[in-house]
C-alpha cells in the first residue's frame, strides 16, 4: 500500500510493489545524507556562494528503465542550489537540460573559454541562461543513447560491439 502506482509496463505484484518500496528507501536515504552534507555547507558559512547540483543515475535497475531508451530511463531527478548566483530561486523550470551541458556550464561560470585554453570543442550547452532566469534560446528536446548493456551481445564480433541506441526526448514524445 506504499506503492501508489505501479507503471503499466510491469506486472502490478506484491514482489514488484516490494522492489518498488526497496528503492525508495534507497531514494529517502539519499535524501537524508544530501539533507545533512547541506546543513554542513549551511553551518560553514559557505552555502551562499556554493552551486550544488543532485541528480542521479538513470534509475531502478528495472526492465525499461536503467540501460535502456525508455521514456523512464532518462526522466531523472536534477535539482539545483545556488542561494548567490541564482534569480528566482525555489522556482521549477520544465526545459530540457542533459549531462552533457555541465562542462559547459562550469566553464562558463568560472569564465573559461575553452577553446582558448586547447580543450576539444564542447557539444553541450551551458544553463547559466536557465541560472539567470533569462532563457537565451529553447531547450525543447534532448538527445538520448546507450551504447551497450552487454559487452558479449553480439555473437561473433569482437567484445565491446553492442546495440548503440539513440532517441530524441522532446516534450510528450
């Protein structure tokens, strides 16, 4: 009873509602430790002017989600604090930000331009845009991929030729 909803692709049992409530426990203690490292970063004076950024792994190690393409496996917590640096804070932003727009970001705000510094052109896109609550262009879509989830998947090629999947996440599809 724990368990509000079960997703309709997995089967509505007492052992998935189990595994359901396994991870959440798992999530709730995250929470917790983050909880505390905040209160540390409070009490030292430094919260201000410190950007922390919690996110996590693609999910349950369930079927559709961690590994896979799934809508599931690329929905992922990603919460950022930045009491100095960021308009509007508390406020929820629905655009589309990936892993891959962190170094840029970083770079960005500690004013490093990487290509002057001989660092290999960036893909990503910095956010400090989304920081400053002045969206500079849409961020609508985002590119997703897996490369393999087994090395040995692929009878008769060499080890490390798997199943690359690619997919593009943009608004309900």
């Amino acid at each position: 009873s724990d368990i509000d909803h079960v997703p309709a692709y997995w089967p509505d049992t007492d052992t998935v509602r189990r595994d359901m409530l396994d991870y959440a426990i798992e999530v709730e203690d995250f929470d917790a430790q983050v909880g505390s490292l905040l209160e540390a970063l409070e009490a030292s004076g430094e919260a201000q002017n410190t950007l922390v950024i919690v996110t996590s792994d693609h999910g349950m190690p369930f079927p559709r989600v961690k590994g896979h393409t799934f809508d599931d496996a690329h929905r992922i917590p990603f919460v950022v604090s930045w009491p100095a640096g960021i308009a509007s804070p508390g406020r929820r932003v629905a655009d589309m930000v990936s892993f891959i727009d962190l170094a840029p970001t970083f770079l960005e705000l500690l004013g490093v331009d990487g290509e002057a510094a001989g660092m290999a052109p960036i893909t990503g896109r910095s956010f400090t845009d989304l920081l400053r609550c002045q969206p500079a262009a849409a961020r609508d879509f985002v590119i997703i991929g897996r490369e393999r989830n087994d090395v040995l998947c692929r009878p008769g090629t060499p080890a490390g030729l798997g199943y690359p999947a690619r997919g593009i996440r943009s608004g309900a599809f």
